[in-house]
C-alpha cells in the first residue's frame, strides 16, 4: 500500500488533533475543578451525581423548613413570655386587692390596671409572624381573639384548631403552632369578671376566688411554654441532622464530579510532553525529502 504525502499529512494532523483535544479536556477540567462538566463525560458518574444533587436540595428545603419553624416557635416563646408576666402581675394585683384593708376607691384603681393588662393580653394573644397570626390555628390571616367593647366587655377566640406543620425530615413531620383557645383558655373571660368585680365594690372575701382562677391560666401558659420548648429542641436536632447530612452528600457529589487536582496535573504534564514530542518528530519528517531515504 502507498503512502502519499497528503494521507502522511493528513494522520500527522489527526494524531496532533487528538493530542491537543485530550490536552484541551485536561486544562478545562483543571480550570473548573470539575471531572464531570456534562453527563457525556462519565453517564454513570453523572447519575450517581444527580442522586446526591437531589438529596443536598431536598435537605436545603427541610433546613428553610425548619428555620422558619423554629423562628415562628420563638416568636410564639416571646409572647408567651409576654403573657406570663402580664399574669403575674395581675395575681399580684389580686392579692392586693383580697385584702380587706383597702377601700373602694383603691379597688378600683386596681382594676384600671387590670383593664391595661387585659388588652395587653389580648394584643399578645393576636401576635402575628409576618402576616400571619401565630394563635388562629389555620385561620391565619384572622386575629385570634376579638375584642368587644371599650373597656373590653368580651374577647372571644375566632380562630379554630388547624395545626401547622412542617416537614423536618424526609420520615418526620412537626406542628410549630399552639392553639389559642388551649393557651389562654378562660383568662379573658375570668380577667374581665374580676375588673367589673373590682369595679362593682367586691370585698376581699369576694376577690379571692380569682387567685384561683388566675393560677389556673398561669399553669396553662407555662405548660404551653414547655410544650413549645420540647418542639424547639427537636427542630434544633433536626436542623443538627439535616447539616450532617448535607456535608456528607456534598462529600459524595464531590468525590463523583470533582478533579483530582495531583492526577489531572500530572496528566497535563505528560500530554504537554506529549505534544511536543509529536511536534519534533513530525518537523523532523516533513523537513526530509525522497533523496534522505535513498542515500
């Protein structure tokens, strides 16, 4: 078979074609970082890739999940927080009040402050989270409790029992609301009755019954606090978790995609050398003519 000068031409074009498109690959891979740029370069790698890039996404969303549920339950811890102080006071304003030392008129200068600590109670009660408001269960968009009157005469509850969850995990799933009704119970009710006892002239012996009741609202709202404390701790675990996980899967997407930065090296090393070895010896060829060969 004869080899002309065009097809002697031709392979030392092809040959340097491929020396330089395996030397191109290598520097691109060097540049990015990464061995898998497209799914041509390893299908199977690629596959295994798209595995661990689904898992880190979904664990991306369980984290804002969490996040945002752990930011609704501490805006909730804040207002019960708020609430227990407001009860405290008005048990304080209770036992002064039971005491039949005090006339009337200081009766009913107690229960002005009440009717402040009742409304304050009731703003804590309709307390929102962006534009949601954190007691109405599902109706989050309808304050929790209605006030009627001026001075308050009612505060009804207008929201229903609807929890909202989130996904935590891929398993587990969490409400991060509290029912109002179930926090604050008869508080308002039991409030506005022992304001227009104050007011109506109760003696001592009258006003001490709403201790009581006082106590009983008290114990509702730390149990709600402790309830709501046990949640945030699990979300804080889950978060934890969910951290965990994405380090791993991140480990694992880069082990699959990413260039092994010592080998790639190398391997540039030994294609430059490569390509220059092709390039002598092909301008050592073509430099001789018929009358080399015959000498």
């Amino acid at each position: 078979m004869r080899v002309t000068e065009q097809s002697r031409l031709a392979n030392h074009q092809r040959y340097l074609q491929d020396i330089g498109r395996k030397l191109d690959e290598t520097q691109r891979r060097l540049a990015s970082g990464r061995r898998i740029e497209r799914a041509s370069d390893d299908p199977a790698g690629a596959a295994v890739s798209m595995h661990y890039r689904r898992g880190i996404a979904f664990e991306a969303q369980m984290r804002r999940n969490i996040e945002n549920g752990i930011a609704f339950m501490n805006v909730t811890e804040a207002a019960l927080d708020g609430a227990t102080d407001a009860l405290q006071r008005a048990r304080e304003l209770t036992v002064q009040a039971a005491n039949d030392t005090l006339s009337p008129e200081e009766r009913q200068t107690i229960a002005r402050e009440l009717d402040q600590l009742i409304r304050h109670l009731a703003q804590i009660a309709n307390t929102e989270f962006g534009d949601a408001y954190i007691f109405s269960g599902h109706r989050t968009d309808t304050p929790a409790y209605a006030v009627s009157g001026d001075p308050p005469t009612a505060i009804t509850y207008q929201g229903d029992n609807g929890l909202r969850v989130r996904q935590i995990s891929r398993e587990s799933q969490a409400a991060v609301n509290l029912i109002g009704s179930d926090v604050f119970g008869t508080t308002f009710d039991d409030l506005i009755a022992l304001r227009d006892a104050l007011d109506g002239g109760a003696t001592g012996s009258d006003i001490a019954p709403y201790l009581g009741q006082i106590d009983e609202a008290l114990e509702r709202i730390l149990a709600a606090r402790a309830e709501l404390g046990a949640r945030i701790n699990r979300f804080e675990a889950a978060l934890r978790q969910s951290e965990v996980t994405d380090l791993n899967l991140q480990e694992l997407k880069s082990d699959v995609e990413d260039v092994d930065l010592a080998a790639a090296i190398v391997q540039l090393g030994n294609e430059q050398v490569a390509l220059q070895a092709a390039l002598g010896a092909i301008a050592r060829a073509s430099s001789l003519t018929l009358l080399d060969y015959l000498r």
